[in-house]
C-alpha cells in the first residue's frame, strides 16, 4: 500500500534490507532474511524481531524509496506484504511517474510533486476500499466544501464524485483534485504557492478519449471546442474515465438532445443525481440491449447462479437478471446459453429444498409447460419475494376464461408455511387497451394473412432443389424446437445462431421473427390495441400522412403485392397507425421499406408489433427527424474499421465517406441495397442478434473489397465496387423468384464475381464474432457525444448564415455573441432560477426557434453587452428593451432579435439609436405598472443629447 512519505537515510538500513530494483529516482527493496549471501548476522537480527514484535508491529516485507539523484536522504513511498502487491506499485510508478519527473528543472518542485502524488493515492485508495463513495460521508462531505468554496457554483450544482490526478500543461503536470458534478468537469491544485482552476461545463466536451503521450501510457484527454486538456495518474483510470462517459452522455443528451433522450426516473433531477444512479443506468443500458427489451424496462437485481440446461445435462454457470417485466439469463461464456422469460408467460415460482448437489433452487414454471431450474442463488429468500410482488403488480383482473398464473411456494419438511397462490396478469396502461374491452364495429378490415400467402413469388421449376432445401431446413427447425422450446423463452444458444445464419425457411420466418424480437409478448398483452389505433387514426390529415402518401408505392414497388391495392392499404395503415401511437417518431424514410417487408411475412398485426420492436427496441433513436442513433453507429462503425480493418483505414485516410455509403445498411437493414432473397437472411440474423449483426456483416463486405477499394481514387469508385458487389450477392437455397433490383450497375467491362449470403454471414461471425453488446454500447456512448456536437455546429453555422447578411458584425464576432446566447440558455437549463428556458429547446424546430432567452437571462446579457448602461436605472432599461424586442409577447427571444438590437446599439446611425431609445419610453416598452422612474429625468439623457448634438455640429462642419 501507498505510505505517507516518511524521511530515512539509506546507509542505516543496508544491513536490514536488499535492493531488489532501482532507477533513477525509486528503489524497491526486500526485508533481509536469513540465509541471504552476506548477511547472515544481519538475518537472524531481523528474524529475532519478527518473532517477538507483535503482528501489528512488524514491517512489511517490501518497500519502495523515493530518492533524488544524488542525495542521501530517502523517503518510504509504499510498502507490500507479497512480491505481487509491491510490483504493482513499482509497475504504476514507472508507468505514470518516472519519465515525468524529468520534465522539472528544480529538485523542489519534484520532491513537492512526488509527495503530493503520493499523499493524492493515498486518499484514493482509502476511498476506493468502500464499496459506494456515500459509504463515507463524512470524507465526500469534506470533499463536497472544498468543491463549494473553490469552485462557488449555485447549490444546486451537484458534486457527483471526485479524484486524484494529474493536469498536464505541456510537458508539466500539476498534481490536484478534479471534480465531477451534473454540469461541468473541474479541477483545482495548489502546489508551490500557485493556484490553478479549471471548469469544463460537460455541455462543451466534444470528445472524450483514453490515449498516451511521450511519457505517460494512460492518459483521459477532454476535448473542447477550443482546447485539450489531459488528465493522468489516477489509481482506478477505468472507473474514473466510465464515469466521466457516462456524466457527458446524460448531460449532453439532456440539454441538446431533449427531442428524443428520456432521462431514467432516478435521473429526472439532476441536483439528485449519485454515482450510484449513474452506474445503475449503466447497467439498465447494458441489460436492455443485450436482451433488447424495451427502453422503460428496468433492472431490479443481478445474482450469479446456475441454470440446468436439459439439452446437454448439465448445468451452464451465469447471471440472473430480474426486471420490471422479465426474467433473463445469460451464460458466463458469450452466446453459449441466454434465455428470456417474459413474467406474464410465468405460470409457477417454486423455491425447492436444498440439497447438497443442488443448493438453493428455484423452479419456474412458464405457460408452455417448460420449467426452468436455477441453482446456487445467494439471498434466495428476498429474490423469490421480489418476484412475487412483481407478479403481483403485474394482475389486471383477465376473465376466468384466461389462464391465471400462480406463485407456490414449496417449503421443505422441516419449515412451516402452506402454499400461496397470487394471480398474475399483464397491465395494460395504455388508453387504447383499457377501451379496447368495448367492441365497435370496425371501419377498416385488417389483413387476416401475410401478404406472401396472398402473392406467392415462389420459381415453379425450382421445386427439386430449392424446395428440396426448405424440407431440410424446416425439419431441422422443428427437431431444434422439441429439445430447445418454440417460444420466446427458448433456450438460445450457439446452434440456433448456426440456423438463423442459413436462413429461416419462409413458413416459419414471420413466426421466429416475433419470437426473437419479443414482439409476441406485446401482442399478447395488448389485444384489439392496433385495430382501435387504427380506427383512431386513419383519416387523420397531418406532416407524416402527407409523407407515408408520397412513400407508398417506393416500397418494394417490383413486388406484386405492392402493386396491389391490398398491399398499399396494409401498408398505409400500419404507417399511420405507428405514426399515431408514436408522434416523437411519426414517419421517417427507410421505415415504408422495412414495414412493407415485415408485411410479406407476418399478419397486419403482428407487423405493426414488429415495427415497434425495431423503431423502439432495436434501433433507438434511428428513426426520428436527425437520424441520432444511425449517425452514431456510423461513427462506431468507422471506429471498427480502424480497428478490425487497419489496412483500408490506412489507405482510406476519410473513412465518413465509407461511413455514410453505409448509412442504408442500417436504416433498411440492407433491404434497399440487395436482392431481397439475400437481404431477408440478413434480417432473420439481425432479428435474432440484434444491431452488432448488421456491424458485423458491414465488416465482412468492406474486407472482401478492401483491395479494391484501397485502389479507389475517389468516392464515387468506392460507392460503385460497393453497389457492384452488394447487387451480386445471391442466395440459390432460396426459393423465392429473382426480383430485378432497379440499383444494379450494368457494367460488362469487368465480371463481378456472386458471392453467396450464407458465406458472407458465416464469414462475418468468424472474422468479427468477438464484437460484443457491452462494447458497442460503450462505443455508442463515446461517439455520441462527438455526433450531438456536431450537429450543434452545424445548427451554429446555419444560425449565422441567416443572420450575418442583415447586420454588421463579423463572422468571428458573431460567434462569439452566438456562444453567449447559448451559454446564457444553458445556464438556465443548470440551475432552473427564473423560468428555466430548458423546456423551450427543441431540435426540430426551426434554427432560429431552437434557442431562446427570457427577460432574465436577457437582462444578463444586457450588462454584459450593451454600451447603454446607466447605474440604477440598467435593469429598467434592460426590461424595456426586451419587450420591444418581444415583438409576439411570448416572453422569449431569439438570437437574431438579439443581435438586431446589438447591432443597432453599435453600427446604427444616431437617428435609428433615437428612434430606439425613444420607443423604450412608450408602451408596450413603458408600464407605469413596473417601472415608475425614468432615465429619461436623469443625466443619462442630458449625455445622449450631449453626443447628438457633437454629431451634428460634426456633421456640419463636415458640410461646410
């Protein structure tokens, strides 16, 4: 452990201790023993006090010095009882401390800054021993004044966590303490009589990134619009750097991104927000795409145990993960056995007796008679009650023709208790389902079928061969259904990965497509919901109508069964239906091609829960009016190409134009950029593995082009070797007939060789198979921030491109008054106070509309900016002038009228400032109701009048 630098003199320790390493400035060294060469006196010395020196009294067996070069005079820095604990501090040392030492010039300031480093890790690693920061109130709230008194924020301004570490100016790090709260990042030293303070609001973080630099390995480097900073030497970089991810994520994506990002409820406030809250959201987020559940779900506990796996006989070790609405397991070893129980399916909760091979079991019963038994749960007790009161929450009251769910619990001979039984059911909160109950007679006939049953696109002389196939594969799916389930909570494992990636035969694809996708548990437990949605919103003229109208019959417009008035109909009211229940969304492009596929597979019902599943749980944040999560895994995506693909990253030098070629793939899962019979297995895939299969098989098509494409000149080679090659990927075991993409690149001057769907998957997992939910999410969060930013500059530039040709500013000028008009906005979003503007921030709107400031913030403003200025009277004239510029008496403004106003203030001729000044002395300016004294009887106006007349008489002269 790290020790409080403590001062020896090396020459009256030789005979006690052995050098095992040193450099320059530290020695490691071992605590002499018996049968050392040289020492045998000096060993039985030591061993002599070992034995009668009490336990708490002896010294460790290992030690580090800090020495300079040079001088006699030591200091102990850290001590080990195992070789294994003193070569961690040793390896920390060399890694982060030795080579920056030798960037000072004074042997003082090294001592002060190692002493200083030492005491820092010292005080980190007492704290890092508590299980939770909050377990020590006592130290965060010592923290908590120091973060008040230096830093003098509002209270509302809460401290989240803080940290040791090192702030590098240059080549010279200053060691200090950097604080994290809800709204900025801080830092603060004081070393040698010099103060240092630095805020960084998280609102203007650009990016935020682990890298190194010529003498520190680990280093967290904050980019802003205007600077980078680095931060090293902190004890536990992973924790500190997550956190600092996800503090960002959840700022950023509050104030800028508030027209999608809904905060989780321990999160709402911000002045309440923990590092506890922080690191549950992590784990929410992670839990719900790994089992891509749904965005309001929300993790309970996570408990090790062991789940009894018949199909092998064995029991498979993993983690019990109980939600709001599921139960779900996964396997220690990834992809070797995840499961997903819905608790409406759930029939039985049994708590078993212990034996000595199967401690602590639980049995639970589902509704297709399968049993699922897990074992090794600690705290079993509380777990099985958790459940129960969630089932219990779960009862709506069915009618008795339903089959009621029942909690029993089995006590062993030796307990008490008797059987309880609790029925449970789905709630259905919506409006629409609780209204459902009351039958109407329906205006719109929905689709009874899949549309392929009505249209058939089968080749009538492929029978022998592709026909052949299908008998294969559905045989082996139905085998694979009696050992592992054929509902949603199926045992999921490596050999149903294998018989996805072949390509699901077309009897069962609309089946195993709501199965995967859990939209099966939806349908269920909302019946008649999509039919009086449907009711509720066909008719209605609205923006998405108008938009689904024009994309009708763009979607798979080669298919018969959208050149057909059966299929335009389903079409058109799924579209609007969706739109209706989900106004945030609406209607966005790529969405008429993804549901007109869905149609061809799946009942009008059972599409419109497919389309919900993917718009809300597999593809969040893709289908709104910025696209945000399909810009986001672009940038993940080109962060995987550097890394899995260096040879093209290398010569591809700007990957965004690979990255926005591949902006289809995602939206329309391949669907509008490949024969559909191919692009089918890769939506069987993605329905079954979720958004890293469509990562995956990016990877693999860019790594078999990547010779030609490192060849490629320009960006419009690359899209043609890329569309050549995607047009020619083929799918023979497919029965469907041929449809002619109206995208092929007819070039006969070069073949292009096919290449077969099911290669490319299979290569695409054997090649990129490592590629996990935890770390595209990680990614995600990273990239996030960098893709919100941007598109504030781009919303910044387009702000000044309207405003800059009407005023006299430049273009630098103008940014910076943009910048504090922003920042004045945002500093109402921090802290509330006087009306909070936070709610008036909306994306879609207008750029001009999307940030605005009341009489408040543009008082702020008014002190800060305006030449107009006058003691006691500003806060009068600030007030005035904000209602002639609030010309609709809304109470807010924007920038342009802002800056209008400052404009006139200091490029306006004398008249235009009179005319202003004039009207801030009559109504709506002037209300005897708010302000009775006037500028106008003080000398303010005796000093205006003053100017106008030098004008005038210079204006004369000038004449004359």
């Amino acid at each position: 452990m790290w020790l409080k630098p403590e001062e020896v003199l090396l020459k009256n320790a030789l005979k006690l201790w052995v050098t095992e390493k040193s450099n320059s400035y530290f020695i490691l060294q071992r605590r002499r023993r018996q049968g050392d060469s040289g020492g045998k006196l000096s060993g039985l010395l030591v061993g002599a006090l070992d034995a009668v020196l009490d336990s708490n009294a002896r010294v460790a067996p290992f030690r580090i010095l800090y020495q300079m070069p040079g001088s006699q005079v030591y200091w102990v820095i850290a001590c080990g009882a195992t070789l294994e604990e003193i070569h961690l501090h040793w390896a920390w040392l060399e890694q982060n401390l030795l080579h920056t030492l030798s960037v000072f010039d004074n042997k003082d300031d090294v001592i002060s800054f190692v002493h200083g480093k030492v005491r820092g890790l010292i005080a980190e690693e007492t704290r890092s021993k508590l299980a939770e920061q909050e377990e020590d109130p006592e130290k965060f709230r010592e923290a908590l004044v120091k973060f008040e008194t230096r830093f003098n924020f509002p209270d509302l301004e809460k401290l989240v966590t803080y940290y040791s570490c090192c702030c590098w100016k240059g080549r010279v790090p200053r060691q200090g303490w950097i604080y994290l709260s809800i709204n900025h990042l801080c830092f603060y030293s004081f070393l040698l009589g010099k103060e240092v303070k630095l805020i960084i609001p998280w609102a203007d973080v650009k990016k935020l990134e682990r890298t190194s630099n010529t003498l520190i390995t680990e280093i967290i480097r904050v980019t802003t619009q205007s600077k980078e900073r680095d931060f090293s030497m902190f004890l536990n970089i992973d924790e500190t750097f997550r956190l600092m991810e996800l503090l960002a994520d959840v700022t950023v994506r509050r104030l800028l991104d508030n027209e999608a990002f809904e905060l989780d409820p321990a999160l709402q406030n911000p002045t309440q927000i923990t590092k506890k809250d922080l690191e549950a959201r992590m784990r929410n987020e992670y839990f719900r795409a790994c089992f891509r559940l749904p965005h309001a779900e929300k993790l309970i506990v996570i408990v090790d145990c062991f789940l009894w796996t018949p199909y092998d006989q064995c029991q498979t070790a993993g983690k019990l993960y109980i939600s709001e609405n599921y139960i779900c397991f996964a396997s220690k070893k990834e992809c070797s056995c995840y499961v997903i129980i819905p608790l409406q399916e759930v029939v039985t909760v049994e708590k078993m007796e212990d034996t000595s091979l199967l401690p602590n079991p639980i049995i639970v019963g589902v509704k297709s008679k399968r049993v699922f038994q897990f074992s090794e749960i600690k705290n079993r007790e509380h777990l099985v009650q958790q459940l129960c009161r969630r089932l219990y929450v779960l009862k709506d009251g069915k009618p008795s023709g339903h089959e009621k769910p029942r909690v029993e619990y089995k006590v062993s001979s030796e307990s008490s208790g008797c059987p309880e039984e609790i029925s449970t059911t789905n709630a259905a909160l919506d409006t629409l389902v609780n209204n459902s109950s009351i039958k109407k007679e329906p205006r719109h006939s929905l689709n009874s079928e899949a549309l392929m049953a009505l249209f058939h696109l089968t080749e009538s002389g492929s029978a022998n061969s592709t026909m052949g196939m299908e008998d294969v594969k559905n045989q082996l799916w139905y085998d694979h259904f009696e050992e592992y389930g054929r509902t949603v909570s199926m045992f999921r494992t490596d050999k149903i990965r294998k018989l996805v990636a072949m390509g699901i035969p077309e009897c069962l694809r609309g089946e195993l497509w709501l199965l995967f996708s859990d939209a099966v548990t939806d349908l269920a437990a909302h019946p008649d919901y999509y039919a009086n949605l449907v009711e509720e919103s066909m008719g209605r003229c609205c923006m998405a109508t108008e938009e689904i109208e024009r994309d009708l019959h763009r979607s798979l417009p080669e298919h018969p069964a959208f050149q057909s008035d059966t299929g335009i109909a389903a079409l058109r009211r799924v579209l609007t239906a969706y739109a209706y229940r989900n106004p945030k969304i609406g209607y966005c492009q790529s969405m008429n091609i993804l549901t007109s596929v869905l149609l061809l597979y799946a009942k009008e019902e059972e599409a419109f829960w497919l389309l919900v599943a993917v718009c809300e749980k597999m593809l969040p944040d893709y289908f709104n009016r910025r696209v945000i999560g399909a810009q986001v895994d672009q940038a993940v995506f080109e962060e995987l190409i550097k890394e899995h693909l260096p040879e093209l990253a290398e010569h591809v030098t700007d990957l965004s134009c690979l990255a926005s070629t591949s902006l289809s793939w995602f939206l329309t899962l391949f669907l509008s950029i490949m024969p559909l019979e191919s692009a089918l297995n890769i939506v069987d895939y993605f329905f079954y593995g979720g958004i890293k299969v469509i990562f995956q098989v990016g990877l693999a098509i860019l790594d078999v082009n990547t010779p030609e494409l490192c060849r490629c000149t320009d960006d419009g080679q690359a899209l043609i070797i890329l569309s050549r090659f995607l047009d020619h990927i083929t799918n023979k075991e497919s029965p469907l007939l041929q449809i002619a993409q109206q995208h092929v690149f007819n070039d006969d001057k070069e073949p292009v060789q096919q290449v077969e769907i099911s290669d490319l998957i299979r290569d695409s997992y054997e090649k990129f198979g490592d590629l996990h939910v935890g770390q595209i999410e990680q990614m995600r969060c990273r990239h996030r921030i960098r893709v919100l930013q941007n598109l504030e500059d781009t919303t910044k530039q387009n702000m000044l491109r309207v405003v800059a040709p009407d005023v006299s500013f430049s273009s630098e000028g103008l940014g910076d008054l943009y910048d504090l008009f922003k920042r004045e906005h945002l500093l109402s979003c921090y802290w509330g106070g006087n009306g909070s503007a936070e709610l008036h921030h909306d994306p879609s709107l207008p750029y001009l509309e999307q940030y605005r400031i009341n009489s408040f913030q543009f008082g702020n403003l008014f002190c800060l900016l305006s030449p107009w200025t006058w003691g006691a009277h500003t806060d009068i004239l600030a007030q005035r002038t904000f209602r002639v510029l609030d010309e609709n008496e809304d109470s807010l403004i924007d920038f342009k009228e802002l800056v209008n106003w400052l404009d006139t203030m200091y490029y306006g001729d004398i008249s235009e400032k009179l005319r202003l000044l004039y009207r801030l002395h009559i109504p709506p300016a002037y209300s005897n109701d708010t302000d009775n004294i006037s500028p106008l009887r003080t000398t303010f106006v005796s000093n205006v009048q003053r100017d106008y007349l030098k004008s005038n008489e210079q204006l004369i002269t000038n004449t004359n």
